[in-house]
C-alpha cells in the first residue's frame, strides 16, 4: 500500500533517493545575521483531556493569545476539550485564526470546536495528520497523552527522514515532557537516534522563546543519513 505524500511534498530531491520534499518552510536571508524561519502558520498538538492540572490549560491559552497577537495561523485537531479547547478558545478571544482538522467521526457537539475560523472535516486519523501537517510550516507541542506524542513522534520522524525541513518545538510546561526528554537522550545515548536528529526538537518552558528558538532554527545540513545509512561523522 502506497503512502500518499501532500502534493507540495512530491517534489525536490532527496539524495540517492530522487524524492524529498519541497520544505514548506521559507528561508529568508536576514539582513544582521543568520538565515531566519519564517513562520506564518503553527500546527499544535496538545492532549484533550480536561482532567488536568489548570496550569496546563492556561499555558495552552497563553500560547493561543500569543500566536494570535504575532498574528500566526493556527492548524489543530478541532477539538473543544482540554488543552485544544483551551489553545483555541484564547487565540479566537483575540482576534487569531485558528483552523481546526477534524476527523468526520469526532464531529459531535461534545468533542468539535464549532467557532473556528476554519473547519476542515476528514474521513480519517491518517488523513487529518497528513493535512495538518500540509497545511503548517512549524509543529508545536503541548501537553497531552497518546495522541499528543504519537503526533509529535510522526512529524519527528518524517523530519528525520528527510520529508519536511520545518522547525518542531516542546512547550516543557512545568517539566511536563522532562521524561520523554530523559527517554529521548537515553536513546540517543544508545545509539538509537543519531546526534543530528537530537537537534530536531527545540525545547522551551516558556511560549515567546519557544517562537524565538523555533524561528532561528537551521536544519542540519544532512539529514538524508538515516536513508543512506552512513555512520557518525568523524
Ligand atoms: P491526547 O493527547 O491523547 O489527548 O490526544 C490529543 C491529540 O490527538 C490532539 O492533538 C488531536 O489531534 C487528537 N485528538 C485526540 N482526542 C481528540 C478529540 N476528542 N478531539 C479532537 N482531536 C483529538
């Protein structure tokens, strides 16, 4: 069965391989120093679960006012509950767009957000992460349970393999992801992660230098070794 890439990212080179993605993501050179990421639109992932510490739904909320004051789109799954609801309902109350991706079967008055600026509905899990992620050229995560690190852990490894080139971030609230942290470097430790793809993931507490970090972030200059399979430099 083939894997149906978003059209965007069917074309460009990919080492040996003759396929990578066009990156979604725009490099601008920047006039005092380093070449910057310019970021219009953010995908969020963040749990939907309301029996949570407040400190997380209101960290979702201050995330959602922020990216609406620096006037960034926003793509989620849709959701009302938890942390989505929270992250949405703040960046709306200030003016933000917030664009929600919904599979058909969560379409009900208890799960969707129905006072988004967008709604897209989709027939399937798979087909709501493809579009997310197609329609974003940055990936932040919150907060959450299985979903959360199973959307997280996905765009991580298609930016391991080469498929997209856009920054991924952690919002660590209140030390929240420091365990996947832990699991992460153990790994890397082990042999398990390269070194390269280590950097991949920006990790920040607070929301503005999590942005900040995100948008100075430069991709590492080889990425297609995972395909070619080349050891450790040096
Ligand atoms: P979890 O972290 O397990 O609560 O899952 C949250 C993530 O999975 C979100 O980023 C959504 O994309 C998706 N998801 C899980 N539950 C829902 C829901 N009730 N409504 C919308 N999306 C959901």
């Amino acid at each position: 069965m083939a894997f149906i890439l978003p059209q965007r990212w069917r074309t460009g080179r990919f080492g040996p391989h003759g396929t990578i993605a066009a990156w979604p993501g725009k490099l601008l050179p920047d006039a005092d120093g380093p070449t910057r990421v310019t970021l219009t639109t953010l995908c969020v992932f963040c749990g939907s679960s309301d029996s949570v510490d407040p400190a997380y739904l209101a960290a979702a909320a201050d995330l959602g006012r922020l990216l609406a004051e620096r006037e960034l789109s926003i793509v989620y799954g849709g959701g009302r509950t938890g942390l989505m609801g929270a992250l949405a309902q703040a960046a709306l109350a200030k003016g933000g767009r917030v664009v929600g991706v919904l599979p058909r079967f969560f379409d009900t008055p208890a799960l969707a957000e129905r006072s988004l600026s967008e709604l897209e509905l989709v027939d399937s899990m798979h087909e709501r992460k493809a579009r997310m992620a197609e329609l974003a050229d940055g990936f932040i995560a919150l907060p959450g349970g299985f979903g959360t690190f199973e959307e997280l852990f996905e765009i991580l490894t298609w930016a391991q393999i080469g498929l997209h080139q856009s920054p991924i971030g952690v919002l660590n609230v209140q030390g929240y992801f420091d365990p996947l942290i832990e699991l992460i470097e153990h790994a890397a430790a082990q042999g398990f992660i390269y070194g390269e793809h280590r950097q991949l993931l920006q990790i920040e507490s607070e929301p503005g230098a999590l942005l900040e970090r995100m948008t100075a972030y430069q991709p590492a200059g080889d990425l297609a070794r995972w395909v070619d399979r080349r050891s450790e430099p040096g």
